[in-house]
C-alpha cells in the first residue's frame, strides 16, 4: 500500500475503472477526505449477534456447570440455536452484516452450520438456511464468502453427535449437494464465492475431511484447530498428535488453507503452519470473550506467516477494535509496546496491511483487488475532521483509527460500486434493525 494525494477514481458497473492521483476534481465529483479498500472478516457466525451480550453470566448461576469457559458458553448457545427460524436467521445475520460494513468491512466468510430445523431433520429445501445468509448478503450489499460447515460428529474418532448438534449434522451425500445448491445460490450476488468448511479434526473424521477438501476444488477451505486447550488434549488422546500437527502431517495444507483460532501451537507447529502460507483466522475479540488463549502473532509474523481477522461471535462488530485487540494481547503477554509493528512501517499499517492481504487470500478473491484500475470498488472513507484524525498524515491516520478511534471514524462505504454506508450508517438500518428487534422479541419471550 502506497498513499497518494489528490486522488481521483471512476467507477462503473462495480469497479474502479479509472484511478489518477495529484488531479483537480470535476464539477459534479463526491470528495472525501481519506479513502481506504474495505477490510475482509474471515470468519462470522451472523446468527451469533443475537446472543451479544446474553452469556456474561458465570455459567453455576445458569446451569449449574463449572468451569464457565469456551463449553459451558457452547451449551448456552446451542440452546438459542434450538429456537431459530429461517426468517430468524436472516433476520439477526443482516443486523450483523450491517455494523460489518459500519464499520469498515467490505466483505465476509460465513461459517454456516446450522443448515437443519429445530428437529434435525433437513428442510424440504435442503439450501434454505444458506440461502437465508445470501439473503441477508443481498439486502445490505456486503461482499460473501459463503462456507458450509461440514459437521459430522461430536468428538474425535467420530463420537455420536450431541441433540444440541442436531441443526449442524450433515452426512458426505448431502454436505455435496448442500454445497451445489450453495453455489447456485449465489450466483446473483456480485463477485461472491463458495468454500468448504470441515468444521474441525473432532467433528470430522479424516476419510470425511479428505473428501470435503476433495469438494473444494480451488475454492478457499476453512477448518477451527487448536482453539481450547481441551481440544488439544483429546486430539493427542485419539491420535498421539497435537490438532495442528496432525493436520499439517496428514493433509496438504497451503495458501487456499484458512486455520482458525490456531490459538495453542508449539514452536514446531508454528513455524510448520508459517511455511504452508496458510492464513491463520484470528478473532481477538472473540478468543477474549470466550477465554480461549492468545495466538503467538509475533513469532508467527516473524516467521513469515499470514493472517485474517474474523469477528466469530459477532459479540461486537468493529474492525479496529478487532485489530486492536490483536496487538494489545500481544503486549500483555510481552510487556512491550508496539509488538507487530516492523522497522518499516507502523503498527496500524502492520495490523491493516496484513489482515488485509491475508483475508483477500482467505476468502478466495480471484483477480484485481484494492485500490486499483479493475478492481471490486470496495471502499471505505474516514472522517477527516474527526478529532481522533486531526493533524495525522499517512501511516498515522491508521494508527489513530484503530488505537484511537473506531466505527464512529467511518464515513462512507462502498461495496461493488454501491454506497451502502453514509454518515456512517447504513442505508437499511433502521428497515433491518426493526426486523432484528422483533426476531429477538419472539426468541428471548
């Protein structure tokens, strides 16, 4: 990324057709005052914003469990997950998609799971939970990496699924056709893609994570590893081998690979997944909330390894805050400042640069991307006159924004060309916030 002043872009039919700096405006031209390419969330459970916010609770005084940590929580959710309907999950994923995209996301990896009705059993249109997420992609315009979850089992070696799995539980015959009707499905949505998800080594067993990588074809495959501590233990029970080491062993992982969480990796790991040129799913916010751990960014980095960044839960959608949170986790455990920082440029540029890039290449984005001649016209515009940027110049506008500031230094939006963001608020906010409000009346009655 190199910046210019004076910028002047064409766009038509959804791309930047032309792109001159150091030039007067036209009459009739839009000013801003700083544009930016719209960042990618590499992994999102839409559905997952109606429960913000409902699980702060410890989780003796809910259920009587204890420990309260990442599967107690999981108990909580898969109980709300028992009450949604199709129009439900449009309805909560398209409030999501809309602070996305207030808050300077452009584009999303849906890791869709709940595919089935309240009884497991599958719905007479086998693709109508995905085409509900495409649905809530087409109504607030933000860019979709739609990925179904192949769930298959409860544990490692292929243990029976729990009741509370039921909506999730596919077999091989179906996830295809699932992904087929998937892929019809988005056909109308501009430049969005399909992937696999195998969910993870303990709800696949490795003849069934083989054949989804084997549906992939050159679209991205995202898979969960290594994100508790328990996972881990019961992955060495099974198979003598930590999650990440056994799939760097038994599968070809490479740069169409996204590894969410990776949050607990040995040296040996680390640098095994940095040399893949994978990109490691980083959800800071999310890891926080849920007690998962902190991923080792700086060694990975130094390593040479990529990254995204994924909102999961959807707890609070605000990508400086994600990026942020990333950095901050890093200087807890170093006790220094400006960990992922490099000689060369500053932590912000660091922190955007790198989560930009790696979740273009997460996401499977083929082509021209960014800020140039051909590419998707994802942007997004910052405030100028907002306090938090007054006075800063280049690499510190970055810098300002995710440290100081947040979604409230967001303008505009463009997705595809469209302005879907002004003033920063979408321009179907308050039309999907009341469909959002009465779901939740319904689900929380």
């Amino acid at each position: 990324m190199t910046w210019a002043e004076r910028v002047r872009l064409e766009i038509r039919n959804g791309r930047i057709t032309h792109l001159e700096a150091d030039c007067d405006p036209a009459p009739d031209d839009e000013r801003h005052g700083l544009a930016l390419p719209g960042l990618p969330n590499v992994h999102s459970h839409g559905f997952q914003r109606g429960m913000a916010g409902l699980t702060e609770r410890h989780a003796t005084e809910i259920s009587g469990s204890k420990p309260d940590n990442f599967w107690s929580w999981r108990e909580l959710m898969y109980r709300f997950v028992d009450r949604l309907g199709p129009d439900d999950l449009e309805a909560l994923t398209a409030q999501a998609y809309v602070e996305m995209l207030e808050s300077g996301t452009t584009r999303v990896g849906e890791f869709h799971y709940l595919h089935h009705g309240p009884d497991g059993r599958g719905y007479s249109n086998l693709a109508e939970m995905a085409e509900r997420v495409v649905a809530a992609a087409a109504t607030t315009g933000i860019g979709l990496t739609l990925l179904p979850v192949l769930y298959c089992h409860s544990g490692f070696g292929g243990t029976a699924a729990t009741a509370g799995q039921r909506r999730f539980i596919n077999e091989l015959d179906s996830y295809a056709q699932l992904l087929d009707r998937s892929r019809a499905a988005v056909v109308e949505l501009p430049d969005a893609n399909v992937g696999v998800a195998p969910h993870s080594l303990r709800a696949t067993t490795p003849a069934q994570l083989r054949a989804a990588v084997e549906l992939a074809g050159e679209g991205p495959i995202h898979i969960h590893v290594a994100e508790q501590i328990g996972e881990v233990e019961a992955c060495v029970a099974w198979s003598g081998q930590r999650p990440a080491a056994w799939l760097l062993d038994h599968e070809a992982v490479s740069a169409q690979w996204c590894l969410i969480h990776a949050t607990h990796l040995d040296d040996a790991e680390l640098q095994a997944f940095a040399r893949t040129g994978a990109v490691a799913g980083l959800c800071p916010i999310t890891e926080a909330n849920l007690g998962d751990g902190i991923f080792r960014a700086h060694e990975f980095l130094a390593a040479g390894g990529r990254f995204g960044i994924g909102s999961d839960s959807n707890l609070l959608l605000d990508a400086a805050q994600e990026l942020r949170a990333l950095e901050y986790s890093q200087r807890l455990t170093t006790r220094a400042r400006n960990v992922l920082a490099s000689e060369m440029h500053s932590t912000g540029r660091r922190l955007f640069e790198g989560s930009w890039s790696g979740g273009v290449q997460a996401l499977g984005l083929p082509g021209e991307v960014g800020l140039k001649q051909g590419a998707p016209a994802d942007i997004v515009s910052l405030d100028r006159d907002h306090p938090t940027l007054v006075e800063r110049q280049h690499d510190a506008l970055l810098d300002s924004w995710i440290f100081a500031g947040g979604h409230n230094v967001v303008d505009c939006v463009w997705r595809y060309g469209r302005k879907v963001v002004s003033g920063g608020r979408h321009i179907a906010r308050e039309a999907i916030a009341a469909r959002y409000r009465q779901s939740l009346q319904k689900l929380l009655a």
